[in-house]
C-alpha cells in the first residue's frame, strides 16, 4: 500500500477506537442522575466571580435571584475591580426584583501566585463560609438558571452522595461561527474527558465544567480550595482532580436548563476563548503540543485529504478509508448537534472546525512563548507556572 493508504487506514483505525474505546464519549445521554427531594433542604452559597459583567448581569444574576429553593440559599458576587459598574448593577438588581439575598464584596487585585478569578472565588468563599453553608454553587456570571437549577442540582447530590456535580452549560449558538465552532468546544472537551469515565465511581479521570459547580463545602476543605489550585488557568479541571484525589466522589454531564449567555458572534472572540487556555491544557510543554499537533492531523485532516488523493490518483484503499473515516467521524458528531438544535450541516465539516481549533492551541502557545501567558477577561499572566494538580 502507498503511504497515503497507510495514513488513511490509521486514520480509520483511530476512529474505530475512539467510537467504540473512549467511553462513548459522542453520546450526549450524560444529564443529571436519578434524583429524590431529600427530607431536609441543605442550606446553599452561590459564589460568583464577575469582571465587567454589567451587561450580563439582568439575565444571569436575575436567574440566580429567582432560585426556586425550598431551603436557605444566599448570593455572593465577587466584583473582581471591574470598570463597568458590576457591583452597583448587582446591588440595583438585587433590590429591584428581590428574591435570594446578594452580598457584593470587591477583593482587590489578587496578590501574587493567584489567577485573577480563582482570587474572586477564594473571597467569596471566604465570605460565604461565615454562613456555614452546607453547599457551595460556583457559577459564572455569563450563566443563566431556570428557576428550579439550584433545587435540581442539590437533589442529585444528595441523592447520589456526590461531593461534587457540575453541569455542562450550554452555549450560545446564534451567530454563524458560533453554530461551527461552539457544538465543537464541547464534542473535543467530552473527547479528551469522557463523562461516563469521570462519573464512574472509582473513575480516575477528573474533570468539571466551571460556570456550573456544586460543592459540598467539607470536600471543598478537604481538598483545600480554592487555595490548593491557586495558579490553575483551568481551573475547574484543576478543581474536579482536588476534590477526586481527596477522595470525594464527582459527577459532570450535559445541562439541559443552566445556559450561557454569553455573546461570541465573531471567529476572532471564539480563538480568544479558546487560546486563553489551550496551551495549558498541554501544560506548556513543546513535545506535548507537537503530539497533539500530529494527533489532530492524523484524526481530523488525514480523512478528507486521503479520501480526495485517492480518488483522483486512482488508490481505493486510501478513498475507501478516508471516506468511512470521515463518514464515523461526521456521524458522532451528529448527537452533539442534534443537543445544541442545530441542523447537521457543520457535522462533514468538523475537519475545518478542527484545524480552527488545531490553529488555535498554536497560537496560544505561540502567546505564551512571547511572553503574554494567558488572559481572563483583561488581566494576563506572563507565562504562568502550571499548578500542581494542572
């Protein structure tokens, strides 16, 4: 065989694994576990860390004002030095339409060792714990939850045993890029983290979605955060591995009533969303990067490009392979699709979306070579030192 035909049933081969050896991870039957209303309502603090959120705020803090929680449950927004008045929104909102309690606490820019956000989690924590919460939400100020969010999420715990539940919000898709690119965000994220591994019970891959946590406040003790994951960029895998390390038990699946509402409309918002992190999910190491690289290009681009050499240099093994390696490759993306209620046409295109995202993680490597490290929300870190548990 040609070495076309070679890279084309490797191609396949590596599809065949990934449908049937990654714990299923293009299925999107993940959702929150069996549930029962405990006998009694664990009190909640829903900790928010928000920087120059002012124009998320009606929607998403609104949402968390009208938690429909049968027991004690307060608010704590974290105004992390925002310039656009967040904190002033937050207290307008809070005594316009009533509901949960919100304290608006503003910590100050975050001493050294610590990401920006991860220092707004730590104040409100702090802040929270005076209350003795029996839970901890750690939610984002971009996230928006149907009224019964917080009820849902508490009952699934309880229920389970869990130390930990997260949801995966979803995203916006309204824009053009955002119905290519965003679907896709959460396709690779269940790929490299498949959920039914992170829900097994003695699973060892660990992972969480950050703009929807509940934490049992004693495993948030016992693994020691957020102080433990202070230099995390990735925070909420960081946060999951603490917690499953400590011993606590996790759970992470797809939501279906907490969505994001944050904006992406165009390609240049989506690669800074995406290259912020990317390099330090490879934990800023070249052969790694180099890895991934050649992993993309032989998953994602080797299908498309085998399957057109083949058939214009006359090589059938290489067409037929490409072509059923794209064909297992366009149909498990379909279900992710299908949950975003978007029609199939960006499904064949997942190769172009992958070379986006291959793009991307370069690029941010590239960033974090020139000195600029990662960013959040206008605060960079020059080429930050990876925690212990990234």
């Amino acid at each position: 065989m040609s070495a076309v035909a070679w890279i084309a049933v490797g191609s396949l081969v590596a599809w065949v694994w990934l449908l049937l050896g990654q714990g299923f991870f293009w299925r999107t039957d993940q959702r929150l576990p069996s549930r029962a209303a405990p006998e009694r309502w664990p009190s909640v603090a829903v900790v928010v860390p928000a920087r120059d959120e002012a124009a998320m705020l009606p929607v998403s803090l609104r949402s968390l004002l009208a938690q429909d929680y049968p027991g004690a449950a307060e608010v704590f927004l974290v105004d992390d030095c925002s310039k656009d008045g967040t904190g002033d929104v937050a207290r307008a909102l809070s005594v316009r339409f009533g509901g949960l309690p919100v304290t608006v606490v503003s910590p100050g820019e975050p001493e050294p060792g610590w990401t920006g956000k991860l220092w707004a989690v730590r104040h409100g924590i702090a802040l929270a714990r005076a209350r003795e919460p029996e839970y901890l939400l750690l939610t984002d100020a971009d996230i928006a939850h149907e009224p019964d969010s917080l009820r849902e999420l508490v009952a699934a715990a309880e229920t389970g045993g869990f130390d930990l539940v997260s949801q995966m919000a979803r995203l916006r898709v309204a824009s053009f890029w955002e119905r290519l690119v965003v679907p896709a965000f959460v396709y690779f994220f269940s790929q490299l983290y498949p959920f039914r591994w992170i829900n097994r019970k003695r699973g060892r891959t660990a992972a969480a979605a950050g703009g929807c946590v509940l934490l049992r406040t004693e495993a948030a003790v016992r693994a020691g955060v957020p102080d433990s994951i202070r230099q995390a960029v990735i925070d909420d895998v960081s946060l999951a591995r603490a917690v499953r390390r400590s011993g606590g038990r996790i759970w992470l699946g797809l939501a279906d009533r907490v969505d994001s509402v944050r904006p992406y409309p165009c390609l240049a918002d989506l690669w800074r969303m995406v290259s912020r992190s990317a390099y330090a999910q490879l934990r800023h190491n070249p052969l790694v990067l180099l890895g991934t690289v050649l992993g993309l290009a032989l998953v994602y681009l080797a299908p498309p490009v085998t399957l057109v050499a083949g058939v214009l240099g006359g090589g059938a093994v290489a067409a037929w392979a490409g072509g059923l390696a794209w064909a297992v490759m366009a149909g498990t993306y379909m279900p992710m699709l299908a949950y975003y209620r978007q029609s199939l046409w960006p499904a064949p295109l997942l190769p172009f979306t992958a070379l986006l995202y291959l793009l991307m993680t370069v690029d941010s490597a590239v960033q974090h070579y020139r000195g600029r490290g990662a960013a959040w929300k206008g605060r960079t870190y020059a080429r930050p030192e990876a925690a212990p548990d990234q």
